[in-house]
C-alpha cells in the first residue's frame, strides 16, 4: 500500500471512476436510486485538480484504490481550520482498514501546513461514515447544513478533531 500525492501522469477519469463508484455504493439507501444511477462517467474529472485542493491517492500493487481531497476550511466561521473534503474507496476496498490510513495521511499532511484542527461534512444518514470519524477522534457537533441531492432533502452534520496538544 502506498499513499501519495496525485500525479499529472494519474489519469483523472479513473479517479473519478472511484468517486462514482464509491458514491453508488455508500450512498445505495441514503441518496435516490436514480440519482446514483444517472451519475455520468467522469463526472468528477474536472473538478479533482481544483485550485487550493490537494489530493492523494492510494494504491495497491499499482492500481489506484482511493483518494482524499483535502484544502483550507472553506467556511467562514472556521478560518483556522483545515478541511478533509472527502475520502472514497473503491467498493471492494470499502471496510478493509486502509480508510484510516488515509485518514491519518491527510490530518498529517493538515499539520504539516499549518492547521491544527480539522473538520469535516457527513451525511447525517451515513452512519459508517460517522461511526468511522468517531472512532478516529473527530466528534460531532450537531451543527448541520441542509442539502438536497436527487431531489431528497438530506443533512450535513459537522464533525471536529483538534490536536490534542493545541
């Protein structure tokens, strides 16, 4: 397993093939089967090298398996925070242990360039997701944004992890 930063020689459509994938599977009884169904190839390819984003991108013998995306917090209540945008595995890697790898990569590298404390956005209904963040430090909140994807009301909750040496 290694972990590292994209690459211009990483092709784009095959990271987005894991946020497609990766969202058809976690988001099957959350998101609207339609929706996830009408979700086109390469829908993320465009966006995945966005300005002030950083992404990695894990492999296993060679063949990328995941990625994470991670930048300065996008929100102006939190201007000291860093922000982990999103962590997607391909389905058959999805409860292997390698998530809080990757987990673990981009809170280093949030340190590394400066931010001590971290948020994140999950879907209220995701509750792997959330028992995963909670086992890994980062608490809820109960601060939420509403959203819709599909034409389904969802919510957003926020979750938090500082340093504990801040």
């Amino acid at each position: 397993m290694e972990i590292r930063f994209l690459s211009s020689k990483d092709s784009l459509p095959d990271i987005s093939n894991i946020y497609e994938s990766s969202w058809k599977y976690t988001y099957k009884d959350i998101i609207p089967q339609h929706f996830l169904e009408s979700i086109p190839k390469g829908k993320w390819a465009g966006s995945i090298t966005k300005e002030g984003m950083h992404s990695l991108v894990m492999t296993e013998q060679g063949r990328i398996i995941g990625t994470a995306t991670f930048c300065q917090s996008r929100w102006a209540q939190y201007p000291d925070y860093g922000e982990i945008v999103s962590i997607y595995f391909l389905p058959d890697c999805i409860g292997k242990g390698y998530g809080r790898h990757l987990l673990n990569r981009c809170t280093e590298e949030l340190n590394r360039i400066g931010f001590q404390k971290i948020l994140l956005w999950v879907l209220e209904d995701n509750q792997r997701a959330r028992r995963f963040y909670e086992k890994n430090g980062f608490r809820c909140t109960g601060e939420y944004r509403n959203d819709v994807i599909g034409g389904k009301p969802l919510r957003e909750v926020l979750y938090l992890q500082s340093n504990p040496d801040t």
